[in-house]
C-alpha cells in the first residue's frame, strides 16, 4: 500500500528488507514469493533486475533512519501487512517489527493506526472475495 510513493532505491531496499523478514522463520513458502512479486507488482518498476543488495537485517533498516516519517510508515505499514499475509504468526517477525518501531521512532499510537489501515484493506478484500463468491 503507496509503495508507488517510495524512490527506486527505497524500493529495492524494501524488497530486500521484506525478504529478510518472511524467511526469518526459515525457507520462504510459495504464499511468502507470492506476498514479494505483490508488492512487487504493486511499486510499478521492474524491480526483478535490480541487483540484490546482500545486506543484513541491521543494514536495510538503518538504510530508513534518515528517511522522511512518511517513507518510514510506509516501511512499516507494508511490513505489518506482510505479516497478515500467511496464516502462521511468528514471535520472530514480531520482533522483527518492534525493533522497526523503535528504530523508526514510530508511537504505539501511530502503530495502532497503521494496523487499522492495513486490517481494514484486509477486510475490505475479505468482504469483496464473499461478495464476488456468493
């Protein structure tokens, strides 16, 4: 969601700081490639040629310290929906998003914010697969 909004280059790292954090639990699953090529898709540039960064955890979210509040919650709403993605919840991905918090300096009560948006999108997909079914 407004991942269109991000720089080239906050795009690929963004891609590769949400690589980092599906597969901390281990090897990635289809539903987890499918959750990168959407967000993909979703910032419009073909981002499948760009050159992976290799870059640890640490390093790709250091690379937002500097970054506008906006480009950071974006970062970090994106995240949040990655983790609703797939029906497992994961006490890594959890922590994984606390430290993004602290390091982006975003409140409790932004967070609570960004995760009304991304359950209400969610929703709001969930609502539009009964409607199209029934």
């Amino acid at each position: 969601m407004l991942l269109s909004l991000l720089t080239k280059e906050e795009k690929i790292y963004f891609i590769e700081l949400v690589r980092k954090f599906i597969s901390i639990d281990g090897e990635v699953t289809d539903v987890e490639k499918a959750i990168v090529t959407k967000l993909r898709l979703e910032m419009g540039e073909d981002l499948e040629k760009a050159k992976s960064l290799k870059l640890d955890k640490d390093k790709l979210i250091e690379f937002y310290i500097d970054k506008t509040p906006t480009v950071k919650r974006i970062v970090f709403m994106n995240l949040l929906s990655a983790s609703l993605q797939d029906e497992w919840y994961n006490v890594e991905q959890h922590l994984f998003l606390s430290e993004v918090q602290e390091k982006f300096e975003i409140t409790d009560k932004k967070k609570r914010e960004l995760m009304k948006v991304v359950y209400s999108e969610r929703d709001l997909r969930e609502k539009a697969k009964r409607v199209v079914q029934e």
